[in-house]
C-alpha cells in the first residue's frame, strides 16, 4: 500500500504541476520523471522510517510530493519548452 501512496503523491504532484503553464514540457517526460522520483523519494522515506513500502504512512506521502514538486521544477528548468 506504500507504493501505492508513492505513487498517487506522485501523480498528484505532475497532475498539479500541469496546472502551472511555465516552461511545460512534453506531457510523457513529465510523467516518467515524476513516478520515477517518487519510486526513489519513497525509497528514502523508508530508509528514513517515514513509513514503509506496505504501510501508508501521511510523512512519507509528503515527503514525496513535495520532493516530486522539487524534481518537477528543474526539470522544466533543464529541458526546452514546447511552443505547439
């Protein structure tokens, strides 16, 4: 159920994230960036005790949302806007 929560914080963040028009990317790279961060965010919140991977835990989902907002940010910084 951790991973799952991970996950959805994730989802949350990209979700919002594309609300914010600044330097938006390309929708498929946001994506894989953003539930791949939160795999790993996740991961150190275990490692943290935040939670685990099969307990739901609000720190952890924090944790990783607000990380994955973090990541969200220098990614847009790091690769090109899309004009279309």
């Amino acid at each position: 159920m951790g991973i799952a929560l991970w996950l959805v914080a994730g989802g949350t963040a990209f979700a919002l994230g594309r609300l914010i028009p600044y330097l938006r990317p390309r929708v498929l790279g946001e994506l894989t960036v953003s539930l791949l961060v939160s795999v790993v965010l996740g991961g150190i919140a275990t490692a943290l005790d935040f939670g685990g991977w099969n307990e739901l835990e609000w720190r952890a989902a924090l944790f990783v949302l607000m990380g994955t907002f973090s990541v969200i940010a220098v990614y847009r910084l790091l690769t090109p806007e899309v004009t279309a």
